[in-house]
C-alpha cells in the first residue's frame, strides 16, 4: 500500500478529503445520460430484433399425459401412496416429515403447514370425483374411500412397485397383483389429463379465477417428466442449471456462486443442501454489503493498486 | 445457430470437470471483462475547456469552518 | 423564517423544506462541473446502469399494457419481450462492472458507506426483480425455475409468505411491488452520489492541504446526515 494510501487511513480514521476541494471542469451531466439512452437504446433495439427471446412453451398436462403416459400413471399411483415427492414434502404443505434443517434448527418445521394440501385427495381423487357417466370410475372410487388407510397404501404401493418392474413402467406390462382400484384409478386419471381439462380442475378448486398453479405445478414436479425436459436444456441443479436458459440464450451468470455450491461437497451430497447453500450465501451477501465496516477487506482495493489506472494523472 | 426463432437451438456448453457454463453466459462474462479493461485502459478524452491554471473557479474556498467541525 | 438564522423553527414545513434541501448542497442535484480527477471511461458504468433500467422499466410498461400473456400469441409482444430480456442482460452487465469499478476505487470513502451499501442492495434486490420476472413468463422456464425455487425458500421457512408457484402473487410482485421498492433504493443511491460527491482517488490530498495552508482554511468537510445536527448548506454558488 503506497504511502498515500496509507496516509488516508491513519489510526483507522478514513481521513478522505471533501471532493468539493478540489479543482472542477465543466461536465454536460445530461448531455451524458442522454447519449448513455441513444447509445443503450440502440444496443437494445439491435440485440432484440437480432436475437430475440426464448419461450419454450409451458408444459401442458394434456401433453404430459401424450408424451410420457407411463409417466403420468406412475405418478398418480405416488399420489395415492403417499410417496410422492409432495406427499412426503412437510411444511408448507403437510406434517408428512420436518423437511431440511439449517443444523440443529428445523427452519422449514417452524414455518408451519401454511398452503394445505393432501396430495392424494386434492391432486388425484378430487379431480376424478367430478368426472360424470363413468359409473366404472365411481365404483372404483368408493371403494377406495371405504377401504382402510392400511389396505389403501397397500394397494397403491404395492402397484407402484410392479409399475417400476414393469418393461418401461409400462401399466399393460404389470404383473397380475392385488392392488385394489388404483389401477383403475390411475388410468382414469390419465385420460382425464388427456382431456386437457386436469389444469383447471387443480387452479379453480378453490375459486372460479384461479391464479395460484401451487397444485398442478406440484403434480409436474412429482413426476420424473418435468426434469428430463428441463435436463435436456441443462436446467438441472447439478448442471449448475440455476445460470442457464433454454436454447442458446445468455441466462442468468450472476448466479454463479449459489449454484456453484450446489456442484461440489459437502452441499452435492447432503439432503440439507437448500438450507446449507441458501445460509451460506445469506452470511456472503451481508459481507458484500458490509465490505466498506469490514478491516481488511475494505483495504484490499489499496493493495490491489488499480485505482491507479483510473486516476493516473492523479497518483503517484 | 441464430434462426428465425433466435437462438432456440441445441444448447452449447462447454464442460471442464465440474464446470460447466454455456456458451452464451461465457460472452456475456467475457463482454464484461472485456468492457472493465477498456475502462481502465482506454485514455478518456481530454476537453476544450479544461480549467487553466489559475482559473479563479478552482481556488478552493476557504469557507467558514462547519459547527460541527473537523472531521 | 430566514435561511439564514439558527434557530430551530416552530413550523414542520419550514424544517421539512430545510430538511429536504439540505440534502444536497446547493447546485450539486445537477451540477454542471465535476471534480478534474473524474477523467476515466469507468465512470460511464453507473449512468449506462440507469440507462438500461430506464429501458427495463418502459419495455416492462409496454408487457403490461398487453397483458402477461400477449407477448406468447403477437408479434410485437415477442419483440417487446425482447427488448425487456435484453435491457435486463445489459442492465446486470453494465451494474456489474460498475460495481468492480467501484470496488477498485474503494468509492465507499469519505462517508460514502451507505452509497455503496445502497448500491448492494439494489443489486440484490435487483436479482430478486428478476426472478419474479422468470416466474411471470408463463412458460416453462416459469414451471421448472419455480418448481426448484420453492425448495430452496421452503428450507429456510419463507416459502408459504412468498409463494413462487402461486402465479398471481409473483406477476404482482414483479410488476409493481419489487419494482417499486427497488426504485426507491435506486433514487436514494443516486442522490447519495449527489450528496456526497464523486470520491476522490485513494490517497488524494486536498489542494489547500498540499499547499501547507492550515486546516482551518481546508474546505469544512460535509456533515453526515444525522437527524438534530444542523446541516451546512452548500459553499459553491
């Protein structure tokens, strides 16, 4: 640190001089935001016609259902056996488990079960209980809702095995079991996401302008389909996907230190990565925002001595 | 690579162990590095009505000393 | 009462204009000279940052007119949306380098923490903006971002409050509530730059300390704004 550097900090007082001291010459401020707007303007306007932006259409559930059926039928048998992803999530949307700890505190626990919902009921039988002219259906789903809980998980898991032994989890490929209407259950609810009609059976349960997907986007997400297409545009947590956009599109680099945790350990290979990355990167940021309070850091700009190139008629 | 619909093609990415970034995000950082060194290289052009010495708008003014002092 | 007496007045107007054009010393809001030693292209950075947020804001003015989903089905919607991603890439480019441009200057200096302070905040916030801005693009990058999103808020017990798969909540967050608050850290930087000056190089020394003249005569340093401190008012006409 040069001698002058130093002298601007004597005794950890920041001795720096008024700007207002020193000598001025004349500067056309609003000349400079007006050429910065053309000059942006133009970069803008260029880049937009040239490049365009991407929009990869949202995934329907209608096309989910064309795409990957076995996907569908799998994941509607989860639903009934309380062993998919959101079944078994915890807060906010049921007491299914405590969900990630930040160490010793059970931060998602705490926060309480705020967006009920019973992922079985609310994402599967709900929507196939208005179905009409299908008494096959409604037979199937009373005697679901008469069966015992411990007969009816059984049925459901037990079906959710033999689909994943199945060739291609193939629900024609089954092997003969015991499991209850699921089967059933599960290719109905198939052909009612077909229909196209799923999405809004899940959006209005609760009012006839439905703008809260919180159900169908959980329904995706407990699928295996939603991630192969994400996977393909190198969206994927570990393909440090939280930078990427689909195609060949800039997305967002500035994320580059969240999502670099997530690809080395400890944090790839514990099941707390999201409380662990999202902590360490809260402790990071309020150092960022406190690095002028910060002794050392705050010196590094001295040390580093590229402030000489920018006042180079102004230093020694 | 850039069509009619942008640059919705097969994505390009470039992988080194356990990094990997894609094409595009690599120009927009190297845009960014490339914009920092000019700033600091780049001589910033000197205008016509520079001060000269002795210009009396460049005297300091040596104002009454503030109530709340030196600091 | 005059500008020119001491004495506290009686009447809140009279404080809250005293107050408010305290702030800024006179003719700095816009002043038409700077200090000599901002001669560098580095500085472009902070107003090229506004200039894209000024391209953000009114291409995002424009998607609102149109509705969220209009920017799917037309073709000048399209480009609009064009125009709002890149205005967002240049606005993080030129921030970004304006912040290591910053960062080397150590521009914190002479009371300026809060600037800098402020200037991290809008950066922060900023992605934040923009995160609310993918939710809202009702396609898949929408589904995927948000399905990924809620676990990371859900471990830290915020995920019910700020609900990334409820739709209706993020477009409003991104189009008025976010942008609002971010608008105001945006005008507290600037005027902070107003008030406070561009800083001076690392080590400077003022020109009436160089040239051995006693302290009294140094221009007084400005007072920081502290509530019941009088505030001097501006020394150049």
């Amino acid at each position: 640190m040069s001698a002058s550097a130093v002298a601007a900090r004597r005794g950890g007082r920041d001795t720096t001089p008024d700007s207002r001291a020193f000598a001025t010459r004349p500067y056309d401020l609003v000349k400079e935001l007006v050429v910065a707007l053309v000059v942006v303007g133009v970069l803008v306007a260029g880049l937009a016609a040239a490049l365009s932006s991407p929009d990869r259409p949202a995934l329907s559930l209608q096309s989910w259902s064309k795409a990957a059926p076995a996907d569908v039928v799998a994941t509607a048998t989860a639903e009934l056996a309380g062993t998919s992803t959101s079944a078994g999530y915890g807060p906010p949307y049921n007491s299914a488990s405590e969900g990630a700890k930040l160490g010793p505190l059970p931060l998602q626990r705490w926060a309480g079960v705020r967006i009920p919902v019973d992922s079985a009921q609310d994402l599967v039988l709900a929507p196939l209980s208005t179905v009409t002219g299908d008494p096959t259906l409604r037979d199937a789903l009373a005697a679901w809702s008469s069966a015992p809980e411990a007969t009816r998980l059984g049925w459901a898991t037990t079906y959710g095995e033999a689909l994943a032994a199945a060739p291609d989890g193939d629900p024609a490929k089954v092997a003969a079991g015991s499991y209850g209407p699921v089967p059933l259950l599960a290719e109905r609810f198939l052909r009612l996401a077909g229909t196209g009609g799923l999405e809004g059976l899940l959006v209005t349960q609760a009012s006839f302008y439905g703008t809260d997907a919180t159900k169908p986007l959980l329904l995706l997400a407990d699928g295996a389909y939603i991630e192969d297409r994400a996977r393909a545009d190198h969206l994927g947590g570990d393909q440090w996907g939280m930078m990427n956009e689909t195609g060949n599109y800039p997305g967002q680099p500035w994320m580059w230190l969240y999502t670099f945790w997530y690809q080395v350990p400890p944090f790839s290979t514990s099941g707390n990565a999201d409380a662990l990355v999202l902590a360490l990167m809260a402790l990071l940021t309020a150092v960022f925002v406190c690095v002028p309070f910060v002794p050392g850091l705050r010196s590094i700009p001295a040390r580093l001595g590229i402030y000489r190139l920018i006042w180079r008629e102004h230093v020694g | 690579m850039t069509t009619a619909s942008g640059l919705m093609g097969t994505p390009d990415y470039l992988t080194w162990g356990v990094l990997s970034i894609s094409v595009a995000n690599l120009v927009v950082v190297a845009v960014m590095i490339v914009l920092f060194l000019a700033a600091l290289l780049v001589p910033f052009p000197h205008g016509h009505d520079d001060p000269t010495p002795g210009d009396e708008r460049d005297a300091v003014t040596a104002g009454p000393a503030s109530g709340a002092g030196a600091r | 009462m005059s500008a020119g007496t001491t004495e506290p007045s009686g009447s809140w107007t009279v404080r809250l204009r005293e107050r408010i054009v305290g702030i800024v010393p006179s003719g700095e809001w816009l002043p038409d000279r700077q200090p000599v030693y901002v001669r560098s292209w580095i500085y472009v950075f902070g107003v090229a940052t506004l200039a894209a947020l000024a391209y953000v804001i009114a291409s995002g003015v424009i998607l609102v007119i149109g509705g969220s989903a209009w920017w799917h089905t037309n073709s000048l919607g399209h480009f609009v949306n064009s125009t709002h991603l890149w205005s967002v890439e240049l606005f993080f480019m030129f921030m970004v380098v304006h912040l290591w441009g910053m960062f080397v200057m150590a521009a914190w200096r002479g009371k300026r923490g809060l600037t800098w302070v402020t200037g991290a905040v809008a950066f922060l916030g900023s992605i934040g903006t923009a995160f609310t801005g993918y939710l809202s693009q009702s396609n898949f990058d929408s589904q995927w971002i948000s399905t990924q999103a809620k676990d990371g808020l859900n471990s830290m017990g915020i995920g019910a409050v700020f609900n990334v798969l409820n739709t209706g909540q993020m477009l409003l967050w991104h189009v008025m509530l976010l942008p609002l608050v971010l608008g105001v850290i945006v005008v507290v930087h600037v005027v902070l730059v107003r008030r406070h000056g561009v800083v001076p190089p690392i080590g400077a020394v003022a020109p009436a300390e160089q040239a051995g003249t006693p302290s009294l005569q140094v221009a007084p340093q400005r007072t920081p704004m502290v509530a019941d401190e009088p505030v001097s008012l501006g020394r150049r006409p």
